[in-house]
C-alpha cells in the first residue's frame, strides 16, 4: 500500500527564500520498513525546522485541541499578537504622521490597555527576575521577538525623524545597526539636515542607535507586528515603569515584576484614568524628577571619590555623600508610597482633607476684603444690571475691592477670610476640585440652571469645605465620569441655599464634627447616597428635593454604642397617633430622648393637599428614628454604668445630629424612599 504524506510548513519560517508556505510531499510505500522509514523522515523534518524558530517551536506548531485551550485561556490576555502564527494581515493600527511630511506611517502602538502590558511584561518580557536579572531577561524576550534585520523605521530624536534601514540588532546593548534610505526622507525641527550631514552622523555613530529611539514603519503583512509591539514595550518600560536605582536595589531576592512593574503600572494608568487627585499627580511628578536630580548627583560624587585617600577634600565629599544619600533614601520610600494603591489612597485622602496643604489663609493683612467676579464673558447691560443689583446695594463700602477671574476655581483660590464670589451666568468646566477653606460666598447670579459648573476629572471630588462659616447659593454642579462625592464638608459650616446638584457617584457627604445646613436644595443621580452623614455632625435639611438615588439619607454608624447618641430634634405640631413624644410628654427617667418630629410640610403650610406617599414617608421615618435612637440611648446609659457612674450625664450623652428634617421630599430613590441606617 502506498500514499502520499502532506506537511505544512508555515509562513511565518522566514529562513526559507520563498515567502509562501511549502508542502512537502512525502512518498509512503508499504511494509513495516517503509512506514518506519517515513516516520524516521518526518522527525528529521521536524528536527530541521526548529532550532532555527526557538519562538515559533512552541506556539506555531499545535494541534487544534491545542488552539482551542489556548483561545479560552488567552481570550482576555491582551497579548494574542504575540503567539498569532498563520494570520494573513496585521491586526494593530495606523498611526497616521501629522502635516503633509513625505515620512512613512508606523504602527500604533501606544495606546495599549493595562492588562495587555501587564501580560506582555509578566508572561513574555520579565517573568520572576530579579532586579540584577532585568538586563538579561530583556535581551532575551528581544531577540525571540524582533526580526533581526531587513525593516524599516523611523529614528525620531527631538531634532529630527529620519527614515532608516535595520540591517543588524544587537538586543543585549538595546541598539540597532542602520543604514540610511536613500533617497534621504526626514522632518527636522529646528535644523538644518543633509544627507552629506545624517551619513556623517551616522558614521560617527557606528551607524548604531538606540532601539528606543526606533519606531516600525508600518507594514500590512503582519510580519512586524511582534517587533513593533516589542519595541513598544521596551520603549515604556524604560520610561515608565525602569529606575535609574532600581539596580542598586538591596532586596534584589525579591521578584522585580511584584515589587516595581505591578505597582508602577497600575500608578500610570490609575493617572492615565484620572483615578488620581491632581494634587497627587503633580507631587509624584516633582517627587520622581527630584529623585532623580538627587540620584545624579550622588552618582557623580561618588564616582570621584577615592577610598584610598585621606584629603580633607575628600571627607567633606564623603560628608556631603552621606547627607545625599539620606535625601534620597527618604525620596524613594516618598515614592513607594506613592506606588502603593493603599497608601496612595491615604494620602490622597489626606492632601484633599486640608489636613497638608489646605490651610485656612484668614483675614488680609491690610485689610480690606473683595468681591471676585467670575465671567469668562459679560455683555454692557448684564454688567450694568450686576452693578445695581448686587454690588451697588450690598458692596460698595470703602473696604470692598473687585477682582475679575474666568475661572471659578482660581477666584476661590484667590479668596481670604470675609471674600465674596459671585458667578455670572455660564457655563464653566473645571478638571480640578474646587477647595474652599475660609469663610467665604460663592453665589450665582441668576437661578442656578444659568450658572451651571461641570467637572469632567476622575480623581478629584468636587466641592470640599472645610472653613469655619462657607456659603453657597444660586449654583448648579454637574459632575462627569466621577468616583469622588459632589460635594464633602469635612469640618467648619456650609450653608447651601437654592442649589442644584447633578451627581455621578455619591452626593453630599457630611464628616464627624462638621455641621450642614441645605435649604431649597435639588439634588439627583446618586449612585449611593443622596447625603450620607457620618456621627458627630449637625444638619439641617429643609425644603429639599433628593431623589433618583440609590438612597435617600445613609448615616453612618447610628447605632455604635461607641459613637456619640444624636439627639434628634424635629419639632413636633401635632403628636397624637404619631408614636412619638413631644417635649413635654418626655419623663425625666424616660429611656426614650427626646426626639420631636416636625409634621408642618410646605404644602401644608399654604393649604395644599398632601399625597399619601409622603404623609407614610415622614412616619416611616419617625418610626426609624424613634426605634433606632432608644435603642442606641439604652446602649450608652448600660455602657456609663458599667463604667460606674451613677447617673449618666444626659447632656454629654446627648449630640444634635439633626437640627431639623421638615419640608423634604424623598421620591424615587432605592432601598426605600427616605434612605437606610448603617448600624
């Protein structure tokens, strides 16, 4: 019996001069001998091909149930480029030059997504290396990746994009060996550059440069993908996530890829996303360029140091050496803060606590206070209308000043004790929180749909009070892609008037020992709490709308024995079949604070009818309030007891976390319209 044996060869087997796939046809002729034979052959076959493709050995030649388990496995790697072996076309972008330059387009290749990075530099790149392990670890992913010869690409410096030839790639120096294309194409910035010049250049350079340095002209064949991606890597590694200290590192038992790329990776892209408060953003930028500067100039130092010499020169260098070091031993743990998702967090939440960099300014020191006006434009008749009716009646003593700003958050920025902000009809978008630390106002113009402020960055909450006495009014605030609450009173009063706030995340939030006050107040879209009270502060909430949320009211901790007990104060009208008691029906051994529940809505007030929802809203609200407060006010008198004191002091016990809730209206929000208490 005999028949014919078909092999495939790939395409992506470059040594071969034919760029399509070969079949090899292998004769099978019968009896034992030949079948043997012929197995014999397809090994020596196989042999043949693969210790020229240590890449391709193991993933271009698979079964199919192979594919199969590799798909399900790898579907969300983000890195099937890279073991993609009999695709007929590129799978990444164009990335389009910009003018009318006669360069060639390249690969687009910077925009990876993070955990496409994070699989290239775990599965393929560094793996568990340690740090002194970097080096070598990246020479080899290079050189089973990058084509080693016969590509172009673009040499980009800051003077210059030249189009070159790769003819050699040397991976364990990072350099390439190039040949100019001829004839020259290049864009120049700056400078003056012939071909008589770039050969010159080239010459003195050995004709290497820095792969780095090199982007892959683009190609639609797919045969330069995984250089272009390669390079990719390589190029944000070394200027993202590599430290020039980084090999000086004492703990290198540990693996590299754990303790640096993990953490920097997910610190670029947190900022990439905005996840990040500004203000951080900026210090961990001046933290790493300081670092860096300190790095230098230790290095420079102790490169001049002779450990033989005894010159007094050379003490006070070993002095000064010392003091740079603790410098920058202190800026690289600074650091590693920084790139800890934990202590990032906690140190974010401190520098927009007012806890670091917030401080209240106070009076001016001359005296004097102002009037900041915030329009990016104002026609005659509007300034002329601003002037009669604001400023005119309520600013024009001798110790009042006006200050023009665009911007809402530079006129508060601008603001001492005693200051006014009064916005003009507009739309204002921010990216940076507005921070409000002295007793100022900040009042719209007009009603508050024609004095809207928009704020589209991640990282920063909105509005954040912590002055002794802050005023807002007439204002609406949209927030966008946000994580951060619309508005927090961390410490100090706010009093919001006549608002309205379009929230993304959770509305406003009220820290322990800070007190609110929201009047007239329209507040939607909450994805947790419409206001979320915290134990220890003092609000009143009157004549407010909070709605479209996933909760009305959450507070916090209500029913910790620990806490402080809120007493709640609500004015009662009418008590009978309410099931709770007024002030006056209260006996002094009473378990029971005293909790007085005002009934008197606004509808009422004018003669209105009240719908049924909201009558059996406020006494399901009473009736949480009343429950709750008993039961937390027994918690603290056994406690007080167990202590050994005789009689509980009422009045320490007792903490006014509502002043009053009367006149709101909880509709259409989650978990029930009023909202729930976290015990």
């Amino acid at each position: 019996m005999s028949g014919e044996l078909v092999c495939s060869v790939p395409e992506k087997l470059r040594n071969t001069e034919a760029e399509k796939s070969v079949e090899t046809i292998i004769k099978q002729s019968s009896g034992d001998h030949a079948h043997n034979v012929t197995q014999q052959t397809e090994k020596n076959l196989w042999n043949e091909i693969r210790p020229n493709h240590s890449l391709g050995s193991k993933e271009l030649f698979h079964t199919e149930e192979e594919e199969d388990d590799e798909d399900d496995d790898d579907d969300d790697s983000g890195t099937h480029y890279l073991n993609s072996d009999e695709r007929p076309c590129t799978h990444l972008q164009r990335a389009e030059r910009p003018g009318n330059g006669n360069l060639p387009d390249t690969f687009q290749t910077d925009h990876l997504l993070y955990y496409e990075r994070f699989k290239a530099y775990q599965d393929y790149m560094l793996g568990d290396c340690k740090t002194s392990e970097v080096e070598a670890f990246t020479a080899e992913y290079l050189e089973k990746i990058v084509e080693p010869c016969d590509w172009q690409a673009i040499w980009h410096t800051d003077v210059f994009d030249v189009l070159v030839e790769v003819v050699e790639v040397d991976c364990k120096e990072l350099k390439a060996k190039v040949e100019l294309v001829l004839p020259m194409e290049s864009e120049t910035r700056g400078c003056d550059l012939t071909e008589e010049s770039m050969k010159a250049l080239l010459e003195a350079t050995l004709h290497k440069v820095p792969l780095l340095e090199l982007s892959v002209v683009y190609d639609e064949s797919g045969d330069f993908d995984q250089t272009a991606l390669a390079l990719e890597h390589l190029r944000f590694f070394y200027k993202h996530i590599w430290r020039k200290w980084d090999e000086e590192d004492e703990d290198d038992d540990f693996d590299y890829f754990v303790r640096c790329v993990e953490p920097r990776l997910r610190l670029y892209y947190d900022i990439l996303e905005d996840r990040v408060p500004a203000g951080l953003v900026a210090e961990y930028h001046s933290t790493l360029a300081l670092c860096s500067e300190k790095f230098q100039e230790f290095s420079s130092l102790r490169s001049g140091l002779d450990s033989d010499s005894e010159s007094e020169q050379d003490n006070v260098s070993m002095v000064e050496g010392l003091r740079l070091y603790e410098q920058l031993e202190a800026l690289k743990r600074k650091l590693r803060i920084f790139e800890n998702p934990l202590l990032r967090y906690v140190l974010g939440y401190k520098v927009n606590s007012g806890q670091q960099s917030c401080r209240a300014k106070g009076p001016r020191l001359a005296g004097g206070r102002v009037v900041h006006l915030v329009s990016a434009s104002a026609t005659v008749h509007q300034l002329q209308s601003l002037i009669t009716d604001k400023l005119m009646p309520h600013y024009s003593s001798e110790e009042f000043e006006v200050q023009f700003h665009s911007d809402p958050v530079l006129a508060v920025n601008a603001c001492f004790e005693g200051d006014v902000v009064i916005v003009c009809p507009g739309l204002y978008s921010i990216t940076s929180s507005i921070s409000i630390v002295d007793s100022i106002e900040v009042e719209g113009y007009g009603l508050p749909d024609e004095v809207v402020i928009e704020k589209r960055n991640k990282g920063d909450a909105f509005v954040e009070s912590t002055g002794a006495n802050v005023r807002l009014s007439n204002l609406k605030f949209i927030q966008h892609d946000a994580i951060e609450g619309i508005l927090c009173v961390r410490q100090g009063k706010l009093e919001m008037e006549n608002c309205v706030m379009q929230c993304e995340t959770t509305g406003v939030i009220v820290r322990s020992a800070a007190q609110l006050g929201m009047n007239m107040c329209d507040l939607y879209g909450s994805k947790g709490a419409g206001v979320e009270i915290y134990p220890g502060s003092i609000c009143s909430l009157v004549g407010n709308g909070i709605h479209h949320c996933k909760e009305g009211i959450l507070i916090k901790d209500f029913a910790d024995e620990l806490d402080a007990m809120p007493k709640i104060t609500m004015k009662e009208e009418e008590s009978e079949d309410t099931g709770v008691k007024s002030e006056a029906d209260i006996d002094d051994d009473d378990d029971v604070p005293v909790i007085v529940v005002e009934e008197v809505c606004p509808a009422i007030k004018h003669g209105h009818s009240v719908s049924p929802d909201f009558a059996e809203g406020n006494d399901l609200i009473k009736q949480e309030l009343v429950a709750t407060s008993a039961k937390k006010h027994r918690l603290q008198k056994n406690r007080m007891k167990a202590l050994g004191a005789m009689q509980a002091d009422e009045n320490l016990l007792s903490q006014e976390m509502f002043i009053s809730i009367h006149g709101n209206q909880f509709k259409h929000n989650g978990k029930g319209s009023f909202g729930t208490f976290l015990y």
